[in-house]
C-alpha cells in the first residue's frame, strides 16, 4: 500500500506547512482527510516514524498557539479591567489631574 503512506505522509506534510503559516482550520481538514485513508497499520516503519514526528511536532505547535491566545486574552482582559477603572474614575468628579489617572 505505498500509494496510501504517500498520499498520507502529503497530508501530514501539508498540514505541518498549514500550521506553519497559522492555517489552523485548514490543518483540521488535512488530518480528517489522513483519518479517512484506512488503517495505518499497513504503513511502513519510516512512514510511521515520520507521522509519528510530525504529529509531535503540530502538537507543540499547537499547544504553543494556545498558550499565545492565552497571553493575549489575558492582556486584553488586564486592559478591559484597567479601562473600566478609567471610566468610573472619570465618572466621578474630581480634582484629581487626567495625567495622574492615566498613570495607574
């Protein structure tokens, strides 16, 4: 079956290069079309060794990517909190200068 670990090993390859250019959705449609090409138990040693790399390889990537959208939504949640902060301190009349309030 080296039709099957070729067209396999193309999937996967397109999907480490998806992933590489943060193409997420289009690396889900990649492994569903490699889960529909049958078993890979008729694969040979190298075949598997490589998807089993490269699977290991996207699994970091992703967990990296989520760690990022992590971060990021944590930083935008620190500056809703921060602007909210400003808006009620601004709400309320004070003789409190703006350029003080932008500093906290």
């Amino acid at each position: 079956m080296p039709k099957v670990s070729c067209l396999v090993e193309q999937l996967t390859q397109d999907a480490i290069e998806a992933a590489q250019n943060g193409q997420w959705e289009q690396v889900i449609v990649l492994y569903d079309q490699r889960l529909s090409h049958g078993p890979q138990q008729a694969l040979s040693s190298e075949a598997i060794k490589f998807l089993v790399e490269s699977d290991q390889w996207l699994v970091k990537r992703v967990r990296e990517a989520q760690a990022a959208i992590r971060q990021h939504l944590n930083d935008i949640q620190d500056q809703r909190r921060k602007l909210g902060v400003l808006k009620r301190q601004w709400g309320v009349k004070s003789t409190t200068q703006v350029r003080h309030l932008l500093t906290i």
